[in-house]
C-alpha cells in the first residue's frame, strides 16, 4: 500500500528473511537509508524508528513476517522508499 499526502511517502512491506539473505541487515538498513537525503522513518505498531540511526534499528529489529511502514520526506523519498523496499522482501 502506498499512501502519499502532507509530503511524506510511506509504502508498507512485509519483511521477508533479511537475516538469511544478507550478513549484517541491520547495519544495511542504516547504509542504505544514509544514501539518501530524505527524512526516512520505519513504523511497527507504535514504533517509528529513524532508519538512519544503527541504534535504534538495533531496537526495533525487523524481523520475517513483520509489517514495516516505510516512510519518507524529502527530494529523493521515492527512491529511498523503493530501495528500502527491495531490501525488505529481498529483492
């Protein structure tokens, strides 16, 4: 799902098995996020994470099954939600 309004971008993922596909995923969410100049937050439940922030990715742990809101504002924000997806399902 893709909602946009007020300037922010958010897509909705659910998160495959990142921890099979990639060797250090929650360093790669933050080296993927900082590519990008656009305020970039990841949303569980009640969470919103800075996904710039290795520690609070750390904290928030995505994990296999979970529905991530990605959500971005900025000049690049399409790009860094598409590519935040792509991460997400493992693409």
């Amino acid at each position: 799902m893709v909602t946009e309004g007020f300037g922010v971008l958010k897509r909705e993922v659910k998160v495959k098995e990142i921890e099979k596909k990639y060797d250090h995923p929650l360093a790669e969410i933050v080296q993927i996020a900082s590519q990008y100049k656009s305020e970039i937050l990841l949303e569980y439940d009640k969470y919103r994470i800075n996904a710039k922030s290795i520690m609070g990715i750390i904290a928030f742990n995505p994990s296999e099954g979970m529905n991530v809101t990605i959500a971005a504002e900025g000049n690049d924000e399409g790009e860094a939600v598409e590519a935040l997806e792509k991460f997400f399902i493992c693409q």
